[in-house]
C-alpha cells in the first residue's frame, strides 16, 4: 500500500468518541451482536451471523500518539 492512499470501502464509515477515546470503524450494515478482542482494547464487531461488521479501537490517542 502506497503511503498516503485512502481505502474506500461503500457503505463504510468512523466515528471517533472523543471523551471516552474510542475510535469506532463500520465496515458494514447491522448491528454488532459480538466481539472479539484480536489485540489488546482492539475488537473486531460481529453480527448476528458472526461476520465481521467493524472495529472497535479503545484508547485510540494513546496507541497513535508518538511517544
């Protein structure tokens, strides 16, 4: 991937919860009705018939901020 390049997925968006830090990413349609944590405070959201639909980033500053 070409540093930069933008993915562009139809029908998916971000949301960004800056108070609790938590950076929200639907790569689908539906609700979340599970998760899997792959990596510490990072899910991936599951619906009802276990396909992923988005990820759930927790402490998304601290993880991107340089140190």
């Amino acid at each position: 991937m070409i540093v930069g390049e933008r993915l562009q997925i139809k029908g998916a968006y971000s949301h960004y919860d800056e108070e609790g830090d938590v950076l929200y990413i639907h790569l689908g349609e539906g609700e979340a009705m599970d998760s899997i944590e792959i990596e510490d405070d990072i899910f991936v959201d599951l619906n009802k018939n276990n396909k992923p639909i988005g990820l759930t980033i927790m402490n998304f500053r601290k993880k991107t901020s340089r140190k």
